[in-house]
C-alpha cells in the first residue's frame, strides 16, 4: 500500500430513459438522454484542472458516453467491476412495483433473484478497492447509482447493507480519499457533487 490513499472521482453516469423513469438497469445497455448528455459534457470543464493517475469505466453505454463527453475517454480503461448490479429478474422494474410483491424488498440486504447477491456485489467492490489501493494520485471511476453507494460503503469499512444509506444523483462527482491528517484513513470527501446532479433515487 501507498503511504497516502488515492484520490477517487466516483462518477455516476448521465440520465437514461430509464433512469429517468425509475427503472433498474443493470445489463440493459441504454445510451444517455439528450439531457443526460448534458450532464455528461458539464464534466469536462468540471474535470479540466485535474490529471487523473488511472481513468476507468463500466463497459455499459451510458458509462462510456458519460467518460466521453467527460474528455477522458482517450486515458480510460474498461471494467466489468464498475458495472450495475446485476438485477436479474428485477430488471426494468422500479421498487416501487417490485415492493407490491414483496413490501420489505430492499437490494442492499435481498439482492435480485436471477442476479446479484449482496455477498457478490461486496466482493466486486471489494476487488476493485484493492486494485485502486495500488495507484498513486488521481483516479476517475464512470459506473452506476447502487455499485457506487456500494462501492462507497465497502470504501470506509462498512457492510453492503450501509450503501443503501446513500442516495446519488445521475451526472453527480463523489469523492473517496483520506484526511490529511490521517493519510490511510479512508473517508468520503464528497457525496453527490458534481455540476449537475439531479434527484434520480430509484
């Protein structure tokens, strides 16, 4: 491990037809809306002064698009570990219709049948901080709503179930880092920035 904690700009992709209308969309490969590119290319001036050590995306189109009007396109590579959580049989459903069958149904703590268990969704995470542990500086991360309130959960040591805690906006910044003062202190610097984050909570 380094002697100082990266820097990681979390970023959640811009809007989609279904994001929009509440909708999970885990392997759905949608491309943003002409609004979500907006918040995509309000990036680029927000991104500008920064240099970022090891830029990253989910595989998925709206990920990608949202990197691309970002202008980090060219430096990123692709990850299947920044991907959604695999909703299976959930997919393209909102909570709200899912809860109709089961009131009390909650993704952090049930999962998906047909897809992702919490447990599978805590050891990408986890895969993914060990891998981002090894790099020295900045690092941009283009992914998705609930692998980011994952993702940030596992970031500061707590259980999957804690990520339902967060909500985040489609086209928001998140930062994960340390204090200064305490250098290997994980800590969430910022939650839900960015120049154009929206509500979007499904």
């Amino acid at each position: 491990m380094n002697a100082i904690l990266p820097t990681v700009y979390l970023v959640r992709h811009g809007e989609t037809e279904w994001s929009r209308d509440g909708r999970h969309t885990g392997t759905t490969d949608l491309p943003l809306t002409a609004a979500g590119e907006v918040m995509a290319h309000a990036l680029k001036a927000w991104f500008a002064d920064v240099s970022f050590a090891l830029v990253m995306t989910s595989p998925m189109r709206r990920a990608r698009e949202t990197c691309e009007l970002a202008g980090l396109a060219g430096h990123a590579g692709v990850s299947a570990d920044l991907s959604e959580w695999d909703y299976g049989d959930y997919e393209g459903r909102s909570s709200d219709d899912i809860r109709t069958e089961i009131p009390t149904w909650n993704v952090f703590r049930d999962g998906c049948p047909g897809g992702e268990t919490p447990a599978e969704v805590s050891q990408r995470a986890d895969r993914l901080i060990d891998r981002l542990l090894a790099v020295e500086g900045n690092i941009a991360l283009f992914s998705h709503g609930q692998f980011s309130c994952a993702l940030a959960a596992r970031w500061i040591g707590l259980a999957i179930v804690e990520g339902q805690h967060f909500a985040l906006d489609v086209g928001s910044v998140s930062i994960l880092g340390s204090k200064p003062a305490h250098p290997l202190l994980p800590v969430i610097c910022q939650w839900n920035g960015g120049p154009s984050a929206r509500p979007d909570r499904s």
